[in-house]
C-alpha cells in the first residue's frame, strides 16, 4: 500500500512491523514525532521519560529483557544520553536496540548544530542513514536485525529534512512480533559493568567493529547506481537526494550504513569513476574516513559543513569544482525597502508573559525595538535563562534573559555566579517539563552549598516549545492516559527549601509580590509561576479593548510583548481575534490609566 | 508528465500546513510522486512558515531550488514576497490581500511593504499575479479558518487533477462537521480565479 509519510512516521511504522515493544524518548524537534506515531499502538509499551539519559536507560533495561525496543532524541538529546549511550555499547543488547539520533542542521530548533555520527564513532557502534521516508521504513527493520545479529545498540541517524519531509512509502510489512516472553537471565560478565568485566567485553567491541565493516560490504543498502564514468558521487542520507537532482549523469555509492564504513566497496566505486565529490549533511564524516584509505575524494572543499544542505548549494559546488556548466542566474530581486523579519513572539495570552514583565521591568531591561540605548548599566538583576518558549523572553520589548545553553543550565549558572561574588541578584528562570528533565540536580546543589538564588519554574502544565507533549508533571501519558504526578511544590519543599512560593501567572500583583519578596530575602527561594499554556486554552469571550479617550499613548502595554497588541502611529489597540480575553488580562492590569477594558463593558457604555 | 512545484507561505496558524499535505495527496492519488516539507522556526504561533510540495514522475529534493516555483500561493502579503526569489519566470502567484504586521512594523521600526512594492517585486519574475481576497470571502462565508481551503481552490486552477479528488482529499484531512463550509471555501477560491487569464 501507498502511503504518504514524514520520514518520522515512517521510522515508527517500521519500528512498529519490526516487532518493537518498548518505545522512549524525551520530546526534541526533529524527533517528537516519532514516539507519538509509535503512542497509538496498544501492544507497544511507550513513555515520554524524564530526560534522554533515562530513556536511554529505561530502553536499555527493556532490550536486556529480550524486548525490541526504540530510543529517539534530538542531536543534543544524546548529549544527555551519552553516559548510557557508551554503556549499552560496552554492554551489547538481548532484544534488538535502536537509538534514533535526529540531527538538526541549521539549528531550526536546537541550541547548537552537532553530528552526531562521532558519537556512534566514539561508541564503536553501527550508523544508518536512510535517504527518504521508504528507507526510512525499511532500514528500522534492518537496524533491529543487525543490533541482534551482532549484539550492539544501531544508531539511527536522520537530519532534520528526513524526519520532516513526507514522502511516498510503499509499506510492504506486517507486525511480526517475538513471542519469547520477557525474561532475563543473570550474565554478570556481559551485564554488570565492573572495571573486570569491562575489560572483558572491550575487546569484544573490536571484534565487533571488524565484523560489521565486513557486512557493510555486502549489506543491500550501500549500493553502486551506475551512471557516467567521469563523475562519482558519495552520498548519504538527504544529501543523496541533492545530488541526484544535480549531476543525474552521474555515478553514484549511496551509504545507507556510514560507519563502519564498507572498505573493498568504496574502493570498487573508486576504480569506476574519474573523480568523486563527498556529499554529506554536516561534518566530512565520510570524506575523513574515505581519505584515510587513500581514495582522493572532493567533499567539503566544496560543499558547507555548516548548516543544511539544498540542490543549490550542491549546483554551486558542483561548478566550483568544474564537473557541472555555469548557467547564468536568473537576476536577484531587488526590494525598495528591506523587508521587515519575523521573528517568533510570546503567543497573546501566554502564562511567561506577566512574569518577565515584572522581571523586566524590576531589572529595568524594557525597551521598545528601536528605542534609543541608554547608557550601558550593570544590570542589578541577571536573568539566567533555559530551554523552551520562555528562551524568546530574550527578544524586546522584555529583553528578559541574560543566558541559556543546555537544558537544566540556568539554575547551576545561577550558582556560578552568585559563588563567584557577582553583586547582582540573580534570578533562574526555567519551564516546568525542563525542570523536571534536568533541573532537579542542581537545585539540589543549590540547597546543599547554601545558594542564595531565586528560582523561578514557568509552569504551564506542558512541553510547549515541542508540540504540547506531557510530562511527569502532569500525570499523563504519551497514550494520554492517567499517571503519576509529580507535584512541583513538593519536590521543591522536600528538597528542603523554606521559601517556596505558588503564584498564579496570570496576577501581575502576586507575581511581583512574590519576586520582590524573594529578591530581597538572603536565602535561596522557589517560585513556581503557574499558568496553562495559551495553545491550549480555549479563548476568553471577552477580548480586551484600548478606550482612545481614557489613553495616555504611553506605550506601557506594547512593553509586554503581546502580538494582539499593536499600533497605528501611537495609538496602541487590540486585535480582538488575537486577544486571549479574560483568560490573560495582563495588558489592563499594567495599563496605568485603566484605559484597557472588556471589549463588553465598551460597547455598553456605548 | 508535468511538474508542478508548489510553494505555500503564510504566517502559524493560518493553516498552510494542512493546506500542502491535502496538495500532496491530491497529487499522490492521480498518479504523481510527491514530496513535501515545512519550514518552520520555533515558534508555536506567529512565525514564518513556509511549505514546499513537488510533484512529478520522480521527485529527488524535498526542497525546490531557487527560480523553480510554478506556483506560489500567499496566504500573508509580506510572506509571499519574502520568497519571490524562488519563483520561476513567469509563475503562478496568488496572493491574499492581507496583512498581519509583524511587531517590529507596529513600533514603527520597519516598513512593512505597500501593495504597490509587493506587485513590483513579483513583477521582477512573473506578471501572472493574482491578488485575491481569500480573508474577505472566507470570512463573510463565516469561516476564517478555511482560508487555507480557499486558497487551495486558486491553486487547483492550475493543476490538472480532479475537483472530486481535490474535495475527497479535503474531507479526509477535517472533520466532518467542517466539510461543508471547507467545500464552499475550495469553490469561492476556483471562482476567485476564473479562467486563469
């Protein structure tokens, strides 16, 4: 049957027919997709862990049962999951182990762009790529079969233009499942990981390694498509597609497994062609390791290592390296007046919004775009930032947040630098699902080395930034079924802290109270700030309006960054199908001359 | 066999997405190979959005190149004219006449394009430019939410599938209490076309 999948969908179909049972993964665009297509199937266990390194470890627990089982994260998310990643790979498996790695070039979605094939590389573990949503489909079944095969975790690597890119699949299988019961039997030299045992397994790893270089010669996927003799492309995952859009004359090695790399193959292809160009997403993974065997090979000579790749920059290498004809470019389009950008706002109505204004406006950091600097101050509050929507309180008018690198981070950067004797207060700010994914260790380090920081946690009941996934906070699973719940406040109380506040998001006046309260008190305070995400609240029936008469223009309410704010010269007004109503009301509480009002109450004054 | 590369621009939330899937299946169903993706930053809501669906008899990249775009349907004016670069000479270009200023604009730092500056800089590519006024129709058909629906009518103008498919298409991506109206809106948008001249 013909189907048309997002290479994310497929990967969970084909994972689904290889006999999976056991699904985890922690919510990362370009992954998220995977495990909610993989949710629905009743006969497969699925969960949204905590974090990577524990879906990692809940997926290597399952495998040990002899269940298949699949991992999916983000590039970053390995990362995270890297301490277990390393160990599934000392370990091997029992059950077939897929770990599906989802790069994200250009950075759509992520704090920094990584390939993570080195990864697999350091780990000594097989890598596939697949080069659409078919082989999407089918390299999952292959995965799980070469991981039991040859008793190692497989990583399966996409890019983001795999993952979310529908494609036409021809799905030919059925769920074909074990019917072994789970069972485990004790092995202490292959499952306990003692420096004795570890050293027993380390050369089985290398033997392991030999082996597959010598399948990946043979394996199906890494395959010669035969074309003109001058020119060889080397290519794998989309960058295939790329190319065989450019140079259709040419030959082509496609690498479904690219690593280990398969030797007497590359040099076959080699011997057929004048010249070969590399072309590969990201780093020259390939073009290295082809080097090496002494096989000259073009590749990021030409083609970026930065970023995601397209036809036109393979077209543009292409010429540069004089195997394609110049064409003449069609003429670059000229604009009058450079057009304004779009970058990404708060939503109207979102639970962040009260309280960065009234972390902004304590730190005296609001300014409108394009209003004149004034004198660079040191802040006498610094804003330590996380992971999620609340990333783009960074932006104006809320200017809102001085760092953010990995998720968890602002709480242990807080720490940093109140220790090392920064006069500011310093405030860290960080979501509920991130909190829960990684803030829980330092919070416990700020309690145990007497920090003297607040902590704010945005808790609006959801991972947003992702797509709305749920978490151990809200006590629903990925199936949306009922679950156990985390309460934040107790975890925060029973940590030991004496200063933890609940406010509700939506009460400018609470939400001040509440930071002004904990700024001003030596000791290290929680304040959890909670508000449901504005996505997923039905709007109010009564949006806001500006009463013009009663309206000073002081600007006060474009301050808060609302898009259902906007302006016509100076005269500010609501965009009633963008306004959240009475759901949100922060704009007529921060209105000095209560010029903002339900939008019923003006017409009936009317 | 023909190709068509479609380019599909918008603003979140105005439902461009769903817009190219039911494209693509359309597409699927007559016989073509198909691609498609979506270009999206990370914002939930109000960011810039673009999707590309290419149809032929075997489609490689996901993405179009530069100066390959047969059609290109705007569902927001300054959306549209941002990609203008990828249009073919001599492209389809249909363009909602709406505007959704982005804050920047509301502050009065930029400027956001007059109709006149959006015709010229399509004009630099093609002079098959349809402005329609996809918002005002959907909205007085009491639905604003099926502008992606009438938008899809403009563009189905141009292609050689079916209407049937195209309706068969649309009522297997909604819900059936949003057939009707979406069904409507697919029809205001053929008739917003005409011809095609």
């Amino acid at each position: 049957m013909k189907k048309l999948l997002s290479g994310n969908e497929a990967l969970a179909l084909g994972a689904y027919h290889a006999g999976v049972r056991v699904a985890t993964a922690y919510p990362g665009t370009p992954s998220t997709e995977i495990l909610e297509a993989i949710a629905p199937y009743k006969d497969v266990y699925a969960e949204w862990s905590t974090n990577e390194k524990v879906a990692m470890e809940v997926g290597l627990g399952a495998c040990y049962t002899g269940a298949r089982t699949l991992v999916c994260m983000k590039a970053v998310g390995l990362n995270v999951a890297a301490d277990p990643f390393l160990a599934a790979a000392t370990t091997g498996i029992n059950g077939g182990l897929v770990i599906v790695s989802a790069d994200d070039p250009s950075i759509h979605s992520s704090q920094g762009e990584q390939d993570n094939r080195h990864y697999a590389k350091l780990a000594k573990v097989p890598i596939l790529e697949p080069v659409d949503s078919q082989s999407a489909y089918d390299l999952m079944a292959l995965a799980f079969e070469i991981s039991e095969r040859f008793d190692t975790p497989v990583m399966l690597r996409t890019t983001t233009r795999i993952s979310h890119s529908k494609s036409v699949v021809n799905v030919t299988g059925e769920r074909a499942v074990s019917t072994k019961p789970p069972s485990f039997p004790r092995n202490v030299q292959k499952y306990v990981m003692l420096p004795v045992n570890a050293r027993f397994r380390r050369p089985l790893i290398e033997e392991r390694l030999v082996k597959l270089a010598e399948f990946a010669d043979t394996f199906p996927f890494n395959r010669i498509e035969s074309g003109g003799n001058n020119l060889g492309i080397i290519a794998s995952g989309i960058g295939y597609q790329y190319a065989r859009e450019v140079f259709p004359e040419a030959s082509f090695l496609v690498l479904g497994m690219t690593h280990p790399h398969p030797t007497a193959l590359l040099r076959r292809f080699a011997g057929q062609v004048k010249r070969i160009l590399v072309v590969e997403e990201l780093d020259p993974f390939l073009e290295d390791s082809i080097k090496a065997l002494g096989i000259p090979v073009s590749g990021k000579e030409f083609i970026p290592r930065i970023g995601e790749l397209n036809a036109d920059i393979i077209e543009a290498a292409g010429r540069k390296m004089g195997v394609l004809a110049g064409k003449p470019a069609p003429p670059k389009i000229t604009v009058k007046n450079p057009l304004p950008g779009r970058p990404p706002l708060l939503c109207p109505g979102c639970p962040h919004t009260g309280m960065f204004y009234v972390l902004a406006s304590l730190g005296q950091r609001l300014k409108l775009p394009g209003a004149k600097e004034k004198e660079q101050k040191e802040s006498t509050l610094v804003i330590t930032g996380d992971i999620g929507c609340y990333t783009l309180a960074t932006y104006p008018p809320l200017n809102a947040m001085d760092t953010t690198a990995c998720m968890g981070a602002s709480i242990g950067h807080a720490i940093g630098m109140e220790k090392a004797g920064l006069k500011s207060k310093i405030v860290a700010v960080i979501g509920d699902s991130t909190f829960l994914h990684s803030g829980v260790t330092p919070l416990i380090d700020a309690v145990y080395n007497q920090s003297k920081i607040t902590v704010v946690i945005l808790d609006n009941g959801t991972t947003a930034m992702t797509g709305h996934q749920e978490h151990p906070g809200t006590g629903i699973t990925v199936k949306g079924e009922q679950a156990g719940r985390v309460i934040l406040e107790d975890l925060v109380r029973g940590l030991g802290i004496k200063d933890v506040k609940v406010v509700s998001a939506f009460d400018i006046r609470e939400v001040r109270a509440a930071v002004r309260y904990s700024l001003d008190r030596p000791e290290l305070s929680v304040i959890i700030s909670r508000g449901a995400c504005a996505v997923r609240t039905p709007r109010g029936a009564v949006s806001r309006t500006i009463e013009v008469e009663s309206c000073n223009q002081c600007g006060i309410c474009l301050l808060i960054g609302c898009p259902a704010i906007q302006a016509e010269g100076k005269q500010p007004f609501i965009d009633p199908s963008m306004c959240m109503g009475e759901k949100c009301t922060i704009c007529q509480q921060v209105c000095p001359k209560r010029a903002i009002k339900p939008s019923s109450e003006l017409r009936a004054a009317k | 066999m023909k190709k068509f590369d479609l380019f599909i621009t918008g603003v979140g939330g105005q439902g461009n997405i769903l817009a190219s899937d039911i494209a693509a299946e359309v597409a699927l169903a007559a016989g073509y190979d198909v691609k498609k993706t979506d270009t999206l930053g990370m914002a939930q809501r109000g960011g810039s959005v673009i999707s590309h669906v290419r149809i032929a008899e075997k489609v490689h990249s996901p993405l179009i190149k530069e100066g390959e775009v047969d059609i290109l349907a705007g569902f927001e004016k300054l959306e549209a004219v941002r990609w203008a670069g990828y249009l073919k000479p001599g492209a389809i270009a249909i363009i909602n006449d709406f505007a959704q200023p982005p804050l920047s604009v509301n502050f009065g730092v930029d400027h956001y394009p007059s109709d006149e500056e959006v015709r010229a800089i399509l004009k630099q590519r093609t002079d098959r430019i349809f402005m329609v006024s996809g918002t005002h129709c959907v909205t007085e058909l009491g639905n604003a939410r099926t502008l992606n629906i009438f938008m899809l009518g403009c563009m189905s103008r141009f292609m050689p599938f079916k209407v049937e498919l195209w309706k068969k298409s649309i009522r297997a991506h909604l819900p059936s209490r949003l057939h009707k109206i979406n069904i409507a809106a697919f029809d205001l948008g053929r008739k917003e076309i005409g011809d095609g001249r």
